[in-house]
C-alpha cells in the first residue's frame, strides 16, 4: 500500500485537491510521499536526540547556562569577543509582552516567517493608505500614514507629498494602496465586503504570481486554482482536507483568509482600522489603536497556521522552543538557526509561537497555558531554581556580620531583615575594650574604640600588638600589594612589606551584586573555571570579576597565610583581608574560600581525613617570581 494511503489519502481525495492545485493526481502523490517521508525523518530524529539525552536530565538543565553563554551582540554561544560581559537577562525579563513584527529584520531563509509578513505588509500600508483617504481632511492621521509610507518613498512628512509619492513611484506596492484608496472611497463607507474584495484583489494583482479565480471569495468557496507550488511545512492533506479556504501550500504570501478572510470575520475590524487613522485625539489613543491592529494582524498573519498542532511536536521540540523563547524571546529566526535547525522551519516556530505558545503566553506567563505546557514551564522553573543554587559557587564565609556593603557603590544594608544589622555605635564611654560589642560582632567601632580618637585620626598602637582592623579598613590604610605570576594558579597577590598577625592587608572589593545575579555569572565563571565572586551574606555577593583591587588574585589555601572578615564600617558591609600569622616579604597570599562542602570545585576540596584547621603555616608558600 502506498504511504499516501496508508494514511488516509485516497484516489477520491487526490481528485479533489486536484480540482485546486495545478497539479495531477500523481504529481500530488509523489509530493506526498515525498513530504510523509521527510515528516517521518523529522521524528526519528527527534526521537533519536531524545533518547540520547540523559535521562535524568531535561533539555532545561541541558541547556541552563546556554541563555547565559549566548551573545545577544554576536548571536552566537561562548562569543570570544564579549566573553563574560554580557548583560545577563532574567528569563521574566527577556519575555516581551506582544508579539513583536520586527520591521528592521530580514528573512533568516526560505521558510523566515518574515516571507509570510512580507505580503502582510504590503496590506497593512495599504489599510493605512485606504484610511488615509477616507480621512483626507485629517491632518494627524495623514501626517501618520505618511510616516508610513514614507518609510518606503523617502519622502518628506506633508500629506499630499506623501499621497503624490505613492502615486508617482508606481511601484505595485504604492500603486496598490492608492488604487485602492480610490476604491474605497468611491464605496459607501459600510460596504466592508465590497471593498475587501477589491483590497485582495489589488493585493493578488501586485504579487503578480498567483492564479486568481474569478469565483465568489465567500470564505466557504475556493477563491483561486493554485499554483502548483507545494511546500513542506504544512502537514498536507488534513490542511488542504479540513481548510477548504487555506492559502496555497507553503506559499508564503498572503492570502485572502488571512487578510481579507478575517475582515470579514470581525465586521469592527475594518472600524477599528479606521479609527487608528482616522485622527483619534490622543497619540496613546492612536498607538494603542495601532498595537491592537498590529496583534490582530499578527493574527491574521498566522491565522491559517493553526494547522501545527501540538502533536506535530516532539517533547523535545517543545522543549527546545520552550528555551528558546527565553533564551531570544519571541525571535522565531533565532530559535530555529539556534535550536531547532533542521527540526522546524521558522515559519513553523512562528506559528506555533503564535497559535500555540506566545499569544498565551503574552497574556500571562503562565495563567493561559495550555495545562501540559504549564505543568512544563512550572516543572523548568523548579528545576531551574534548583540548579541555579547548585551552580554558581560562591565562597561562603561565615561570620558573624550578615550584610553587605561595598565602597564604590556604598550601598547601605537598611532595607529589609538586615536593618537591625545596621552599624550602631557602642555604648562605651570612653575607651573600648575586647569586651565591646563592636569587636565582637566585628563591627566598625570608630567611635569609641581605643585605635582612635574619635576623629578618624591614625589609630594608636595600644601597646598590645592589638589593632583595630576596622579603623585601618576605614583609612584604607592597607598594604602594598603586588600582581605575580602565583605558583599556584595563574595570577597571584604577593605582599611586598612583610607583615605581623592580624595585620589589615588591604580589602576585596568588588561589584555588589545579588545572590540572582551571583548565581547567573557563576555558571559563566564556573565553566571558565575561574571566580571572583565572594559571597558576603545571604542578600548580596561581591563580584570583583570587572572591579576590585590587586588582593583580588589571591588565591585559595585549606592552610592560608591570611583570612577575610566581613566588617561592618560606618553602615557599610566590607571585606577585609588580615594576616593570619606573620608573613615575609614577597610571600603570595592566601586565604580559605571557604566554599560549601558541595560546592568546592576539586581543588578547594581538603583531602579526607584532614582536620578542619590544618597546621597553620605548613602549606606550601608561593613567592613571587620577579
Ligand atoms: C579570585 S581568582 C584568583 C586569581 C586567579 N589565580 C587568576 O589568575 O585569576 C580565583 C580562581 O583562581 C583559581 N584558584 C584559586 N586558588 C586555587 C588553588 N588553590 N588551586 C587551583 N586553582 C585556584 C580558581 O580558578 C579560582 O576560580
């Protein structure tokens, strides 16, 4: 049996479908096997790639940190030119609202959605155009659809420039849509149909390449003879079965349904279409009138699309689309040249974005979903929440002091649980001792404290070998510290002056960043296997990937030579790096990252059996090379 019978195509229906195609029964046949045969290729290997796919993970972990890595200035992954330093966008944020015809974009191909709205555009300018002349005497309004069609004249704004552009520039397209502007004046003003009738017309007589019947363009009736043009986008016979007014197969024009079609379908359209040109008092009033005349004709665009039901796509297809709309967003070229090439043509991507993924949705991220695309999209954003903790290590220091702050950016922790935390000075009277709150809590004790007087003054030694690390991170009074190459691991820091125990070295600074950021860069970092984010609290983080000073090169040692302590000074959160013993000039500096115990990458992890606090000054110290 033949694969066109075998599902369900019979010889009746090939007479059928031959009585709207230019072509024979056989020549459709073939094209059907041809297409049957391509449609099942499509699925083996759909599946192929999925049952490759480890099982205990879903495309969405698979691809995770891909919407990270992807250059949104280059367009490609892992973009060597911009590497890191991408602006990072938030899945919620890369959504946007409505479906976007980007006029500027051409045809990523062949099957580019864009060769379907090509016609589109050609009707939008003539709508315009059309109410443009019903509204002659409407300043606003002309001087709007001159702004339209001047975009294609070059012409200056003035309206009868404008009108006498389209007419002198006799192309098809102005040509059209001063035609039909006559037209639709001469037609008493309720006559929609009359006048959709002569608007496809004119639009069919400018594409020059179809075949138009001269039959009754009800929507129950053929309109035309196709050409014999056929295409593989389009699952075949139930399309041209079940659509007895469907365009051309794979003919990327428009067609009568999907302009003038659902004119008529919605009476007010034309109306609405109207009022947007016909001089509406506000520019709000007349943008959001535009707005909704572009979403409906993006629905038109695709209206004979919701042939691609969801069955058409594989799991994995709708997973990679489901990424790919976060990843670019409502880009159908992107996502198919990205993550569906060779599964789906664009237009496809498109219209399914459209019939059965964006318009929902745009309406509400999750609210109008079908139920299996919520309970996926609810599923990915667990699973995303999940791996975004797992990835992204960021060192863990545990002390005492739980907010964060940073100089240059001075950003003060008062907001939310963190208030309380806020610096207040102690109630020593005179001078502080060991005992002061703000020495226990390792906060900034400026103040009252012993180091100083009060006047920010350079604190005095107090005879002990005891110094106030918070005063001397306030003064910036820090060490001087220098960039070598670390016998440990790339860059190191090295300090030049040796120095004593508890000795302020200098601070890490960095950008102050939150956790959600943190743990979007993480995964960049991570995969370059080199990170500069220091996590301070559980609100911020700072990474001094971009910013920060030399002791940023420090590296990490289970036995360090130095420690980091988060300090509270004058309200804001910072990280001092201080001695942990006494430490020789030109030695490099370490300190523990102290990474969570599942986070360590394997060179931060202590070797089993290791006590926690190792032989202070028993590791291996680098020094500089010169
Ligand atoms: C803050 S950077 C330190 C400077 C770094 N060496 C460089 O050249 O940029 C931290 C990174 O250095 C590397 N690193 C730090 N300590 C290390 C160690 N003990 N062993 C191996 N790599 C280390 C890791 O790649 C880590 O992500």
């Amino acid at each position: 049996m033949k694969a066109t019978q075998e599902r369900g195509l019979s010889q009746e229906d090939l007479n059928v479908i031959c009585q709207f195609i230019d072509a024979s029964p056989s020549e459709i046949e073939g094209r059907s096997e041809f297409l049957f045969e391509k449609h099942e290729k499509h699925s083996e290997f759909s599946d192929k790639i999925e049952s490759q796919l480890p099982l205990d993970k879903t495309v969405d972990i698979v691809l995770d940190s891909f919407d990270n890595l992807f250059c949104r200035r280059c367009l490609v992954f892992d973009c060597r030119l911009h590497g890191c330093s991408q602006n990072l966008v938030f899945p919620s944020e890369k959504q946007p609202c409505g479906f976007e015809l980007d006029g500027n974009k051409s045809p990523c191909g062949d099957q580019c959605y864009l060769r379907r709205r090509e016609g589109f555009q050609d009707i939008h300018k003539h709508d315009y155009a059309s109410s443009a002349t019903h509204n002659m005497e409407s300043r606003s309004t002309l001087h709007k659809v001159g702004t339209d069609m001047v975009s294609e004249s070059e012409d200056s704004n003035r309206e009868e420039e404008i009108i006498k552009s389209s007419i002198s520039v006799g192309t098809s397209r102005s040509k059209i849509s001063f035609e039909s502007a006559e037209k639709h004046t001469a037609l008493p003003s309720g006559d929609a149909s009359e006048t959709e009738n002569v608007s496809t017309d004119m639009l069919l007589r400018s594409l020059g390449k179809r075949k138009v019947s001269k039959g009754p363009r009800s929507s129950d009736d053929f309109p035309y003879k196709k050409p014999r043009t056929l295409a593989s986008d389009i699952p075949f016979a139930s399309h041209i079965l079940n659509n007895h007014s469907t365009s051309e197969i794979g003919d990327t024009r428009p067609d009568i349904r999907e302009f003038g079609g659902n004119q008529r379908d919605d009476p007010n359209k034309k109306t609405s279409n109207k009022d947007s040109c016909g001089g509406s008092p506000t520019s709000t009033a007349e943008d959001a009138a535009r707005n909704t005349n572009k979403e409906s004709s993006a629905n038109n665009l695709f209206s004979s699309s919701r042939e691609h039901p969801l069955s058409h796509w594989s799991t994995l297809e709708r997973d990679l689309y489901l990424k790919g709309i976060e990843i670019f967003g409502k880009n159908s070229c992107l996502i198919v040249r990205n993550l569906l090439c060779g599964l789906k043509t664009c237009m496809e991507v498109a219209s399914y974005m459209y019939n059965n993924g964006a318009a929902n949705m745009s309406k509400s991220i999750s609210g109008d979903f079908t139920e299996t695309e919520q309970n996926y999209m609810e599923q990915g954003m667990v699973v995303r929440t999940k791996v975004c903790r797992r990835r992204g290590r960021t060192r863990k220091h545990k002390y005492p002091s739980k907010a964060a702050g940073h100089p240059a950016i001075r950003k003060k922790v008062g907001d939310g649980k963190q208030c309380d935390r806020q610096y207040t000075p102690c109630g020593c009277q005179e001078m502080c001792n060991k005992n002061c709150p703000c020495v226990e809590n390792g906060t900034c004790c400026e103040k009252y404290c012993g180091c100083g007087d009060g006047s920010l003054g350079e604190p005095p030694e107090r005879g002990d070998g005891y110094q106030c690390g918070n005063m001397k991170l306030l003064l910036k009074q820090q060490q001087r510290i220098l960039l070598g190459k670390s016998d440990v691991a790339g860059w190191g820091a090295f300090i030049k002056n040796p120095v004593h125990k508890n000795d302020y070295l200098g601070e890490y600074t960095g950008e102050l960043i939150s956790h959600k950021e943190a743990d979007k860069r993480g995964k960049i970092y991570d995969r370059a296997n080199s990170s500069f984010l220091f996590d301070l609290n559980d609100q911020f983080v700072l990474d001094a990937y971009r910013k920060g000073d030399k002791l940023k090169f420090a590296n990490h040692s289970s036995s360090p030579n130095c420690y980091a302590k988060v300090m509270m000074v004058a309200g804001d959160h910072r990280v001092g790096i201080y001695a942990r013993e006494h430490i020789e000039a030109s030695a490099e500096l370490f300190y523990d990252y102290r990474y969570g115990p599942d986070q360590a990458p394997a060179w931060a992890r202590r070797p089993e059996g290791a006590k926690k606090d190792e032989a202070s000054g028993s590791h291996r110290r680098a020094h500089k090379v010169a």
